[in-house]
C-alpha cells in the first residue's frame, strides 16, 4: 500500500451527532434558533469536522502553491508565463492581494513553488516542492507523468502535514499559475461531465477570439488524452497541473488530520473534484469560501454540493476569498463562545 | 425650513469623477484589472461617497436602536414584548449576537432606546431617545403620531451627528423591537408597491397560522390608514416604529456627512426605503451587508438597487449582517492602500 493509499484510508466521515450537540448549544443563546442562519452552519461544521467543542481556530494558514502550464504555448492567457514567477516574488515580498488578506485575517501564507517554469528568487519563506518546471503542452499529450502526479500530490501532503504538524486548524486553498483556468476548465469538465464550453471562462481577461481557442485547446486535449473520468490521478496527471496536484495533496492530508479546508476559486474547486474522486469521504472536510465570475466554478460547487458564504465576484485566486472566508469563520467560532445564553442573560424564551 | 428639511437639502449625489480615479489605482494593483470584482467595488465606492482618495475607515459605529410595537397585541410575534426590554440589557452587557460579531470586526455599538415599552436598566451607555413607551397597535390606527416620527427622525439625526462628530466614519445599522418585522413589512409592501403576502416572512419563527394572521393584520393596517407612498413620513407615521424612524434619521445624517452607511437586515432596509422616499440622493450613501430570509427583505433591495455582500441567510437584525460586511470594507481599504503595484513590483502587465 502507498503512502498516497494509506492516506485515503485514513479519511472517514465526520460524526454528525457532534453537530446536533453543536446546535444544541447554539440554541441556548440569545437569539432565535437558528436566526444566524449559515454562521451557526459554520459553527457547527467546524464542530462536527474537527470533533472539538467548543469549536476554535488558532493558527489558520493559506497554501498559495505556484506552478506553470505548457498549455499557454497554444495562446490561452492574457498574460506572459513570467508572471507566475514575478508572483511568487511579490507574495514573498508580501504585496499580493493574498498577503493583504491574510494580514487582514490575521492568518499565515505558505508559499511554494510546485512547478514554476522561471528561475524564482531564493528566499527562506519559500518551500520548494518544484516537480518540474512547467507541465507538459496537454493539447499535444498529458500534462505529466502518473509519477509526476504523484509526486505532486505527495508534496502537498507534506506540505500540510508539516503545517499541522505546527498546529494549524484551519485551511485554506490558494493558486498562482498562468494558464491555470485551462487545466481547472479540462478537468471540470471531465470530472462533472460538462460541456467544455460551460465551464471555459475569460481567466485573467481574454477576449472573444482568444476565448474560443481556449475552449477549441481543451476540446483537443480532452480527445488527445481520453482522461478517465472514474480515475482521479488520471485527470490530474493527463490536463491538470503541478500546483493543482499540490492542493489535492493539501486537501488529502486535511481531511485525514480532520481539518477544515476552505477550497477558494475555480482552480482550488478543480482540486477539490480531483480530491473528491479519489476518496469521497473529502467532501465532508470542505468549506467553499466564494462562487468566483468562472463559469466552471458554480458547476463544480453544485457537484460538490458545496454553497459558498461571499457574493463578490472575485476571480484571481491565490486564495484571496479563503483569507475572507476566514474572517467569518472566525466571527461564528466568536458567536458560539462569546454569546449570552437565554438563561444567562434573563432573556424571555419564544411562547409559541 | 424645519431642521429635517435643511439636512435633506445638503444631500448631494457623490462625485462619479472621485470613482474613476479610484478604478485608475486599483488597475495598477498587482492582479488581472477588475478580478477582485465587488472588493474594488467596495473600495471605489468608499472612495466615491466619503470624497478621501486613499479610503479609510477609522472609527466604525454600529447604531442599534430599540423599540417596541402595539401591534404585537394582535399575536404576530413568537417572542413576549418583554423580550425587547430583555435584550437591551443584553446588548448593554456585551452579550448578544452584535456585541460579538462588534467586537470582532473592531466597531462601536451605540444602544438607543427609541421606544422600549417596557421598563430599560439605568446604563451610562444607553442613550434615550425615548418617544413613546412603544407604538399604538397600528391595525386599528396610526402607529404614532407625524410629530412622533419627527421627532425619532430627528433622535436619530442628533444621534447619528453626535457620533460623526466624535469621528466615526462608517455607519451600520441595527434594531431591535419585537413585532418589528411587521411593520418592515408593511412600510415595504406601501413604498414597493408590492402585495402584502410577498413581503412578509416569519420574523423570529412563527407558524404557518401566525404567519397568516401577521398578513392579515398588515392588510387591514393598510386598509385603516391608508398611508400614502409618496410621503415617507406619512408611510413612517402610520405603520412604522420609533426605532425605524431613528434609523431613516440616522441614514439621512450619514448621507448629509458624506458617511457609507451599511444597511443591515430587513428592518433597517424599511428604514433606508423610508430615507430614500423622503430624499432620492440618499440612495447613493447605501451600502447592502447581507439579504435575509425575510422575503420582503430581498423585494426591498431590488427596488433600491442594492446588491448585497453577503449570502448568510441570517435573519437576526440587530447589525449583526453589517458588522461582518465592516470586516470586508476593511478588507477592500486595505487592498486599496497596501497592495503593491505592477510597476513597485516587477509584474508583467498583460499582453493582449
């Protein structure tokens, strides 16, 4: 048995009677039951997956895992691979969207690189867990070797598991990697068994013509590669990437450690499917932060069953709506442990 | 002039130009232009309507006002009117929901008594602006009187300007008063122009017989008083309540100073209909936290064209909702002002 193997068996299904206790006591406060609506939800989720009542959050941390695209030869990106690297630098220097973020949500950023094609600056924040620079072209054959995928997979399990290791409670999922809405669009479209054309996107800002060679690229990625759709590690190795394996890692060694993990933008969405199809128990640990402007993303939440907290419209990824999401979670771990019990407070209970 | 006239004429529409230029800084931010999508919303609009080019929110304030209801005489309510008293006293020890969520998004709570029936503990923080120990029953007559609703606009100014001029520099709204969603629902069905059935929904958790009662009772309100929906105070006088009129007061002083104000649930929204009815340029101060289960409340946004942050399906009032929409104000203040730009950091630009 792999360790990959002995990993999903450790995944199992959270204890739903710890939620009913959870919601028990979020009765007793003073407010009508149930009028906090998805902040008890939150709550009582955070009961239910990590099995601790109260529940609470101490040292939350974002993945931002980096990672390059042969795709973008065939044209799908408004912006030049560079910029993958250019990010890793700016997240390191702590000027990115997600830096700001998670400063706002007081929570850590792990930053690694997966796969980044360029040469990235050395810096002792950044983890290095690069299995090649750059995936293959996927519209002229799979994107990586079945080791490859592994490897990648295996990495973020490490990732994670040394950031738990640490004590940290809750994650989140961020991405850099131009081209990345291609794979994230191939492998919805696989996994949900949707159209191309319905879960294809403008990504960072494509036009209409660029648009339609990006939803042509996949249909012949799609053919070329014939990824098996019952087979997780398949997908992921024919159309997805080195950083989206990395998340899958990530999720994996989240749910066994009973972790909650805030799965953010279309692509951390793709690894969830991934993650999902190699053991569906993962399902149970996951939080959807935001429905990003992608397309594919509201079809990969349906298929999760997954219903996200922000309505923002946000779409740049890096793990932006996780750090927010954090922010409410945080505010529903604060209701359940702060709040006046009816009895405490000598408030009236309901008379009908 | 009276007083309420001279502050609805300082109330201009903001500065479109001041949002341009607030757009013009966020696309220098390193991340696609737009992809932060209602984040840089947000921040445009602080930019927009406070005049001050970066943003910045110093000293938040939540108003929670409290008042009672003589229509809860005709059993649309599952909470005892004792519960309103109860509650402020919870609010006053830092117990309840918006005590919380408050704290934790950095914020003041002002507590007012507008019009609590019953008796409310003696508190240095309580403010009173008591017009009325609760309303008259208004399916039988007049909620109160058009010197009443003055004078809680004008509580609600005074209130509203005390605190701007202390510095607080966004404005949320919350209430308490049981049986208030009634009357919600029957200023919203007048100002809307929609059925009363439409808009009424199970305020803190009736049955399917109270819920029919509660549409009933609103019709013949409407029936006896005719409030006339293009008269704010009017509509105010006859099916409102003291805390809503402290509410719309508190609206139109944060308009008339240039404040974002944070319309909280489907209470405040009535107020903010009532404000915008008495003055069309308040609209453009407002900003949506969250829409709750409250059916009307959703009725309420689309005719003010608010869209809401938020998808919590919270139905608590109180500010709660506009507590947590502060922390992403917060949020887009700091994306505004602490993300590097392309040029500070190196980043490729797009190429198409």
């Amino acid at each position: 048995m792999s360790d990959l193997q002995k990993l999903l068996s450790r995944i199992a299904p959270p204890d739903a009677a710890l939620g009913e206790r959870a919601q028990a006591h979020l009765d007793q406060l003073t407010k009508p039951p149930g009028s906090l609506g998805r902040l008890e939800e939150l709550a009582r989720r955070l009961v239910e997956i990590t099995g601790q009542e109260p529940p609470r959050v101490r040292r939350p941390v974002i993945f931002t895992l980096a990672g390059d695209h042969g795709v973008v030869a065939e044209g799908v990106s408004a912006y030049p691979q560079v910029v993958t690297a250019q990010m890793v630098e700016n997240f390191l220097r702590g000027g990115a969207a997600v830096n700001v973020l998670a400063r706002h949500a007081g929570c850590r950023v792990v930053i690694a690189d997966f796969g980044v094609a360029g040469p990235v600056p050395s810096h002792p924040a950044l983890v290095i867990r690069k299995v090649a620079p750059g995936t293959q072209n996927f519209s002229r054959g799979p994107a990586m070797t079945l080791d490859q995928a592994v490897e990648a997979i295996e990495g973020g399990i490490a990732l994670a598991e040394a950031e738990i290791a640490s004590g940290s409670d809750l994650i989140g999922l961020g991405e850099m990697g131009i081209g990345n809405t291609t794979a994230a669009s191939a492998i919805t479209a696989v996994l949900t068994g949707t159209p191309v054309e319905a879960v294809t996107g403008r990504g960072t800002g494509i036009d209409e013509a660029a648009w339609e060679r990006k939803v042509a690229v996949i249909r012949r990625a799609l053919t070329v590669n014939r990824p098996d759709p019952a087979d997780g590690l398949d997908v992921l190795a024919k159309v997805g990437g080195f950083e989206i394996g990395g998340l899958v890692g990530v999720i994996l060694a989240g749910a066994a450690a009973r972790i909650p993990v805030v799965v953010d933008g279309f692509i951390a969405g793709a690894a969830a499917l991934i993650a999902v199809r190699l053991k569906a128990e993962t399902r149970h640990f996951l939080l959807a932060s935001h429905c990003s402007a992608e397309p594919g993303h509201r079809v990969l939440l349906d298929h999760l069953a997954l219903r996200p907290y922000l309505d923002l419209q946000m779409r740049l990824g890096e793990g932006t709506g996780a750090a927010l999401a954090f922010t409410l979670i945080q505010a529903a771990v604060k209701i359940y442990t702060e709040m006046a019990t009816f009895k405490s407070a000598g408030v009236s209970r309901r008379q009908t």
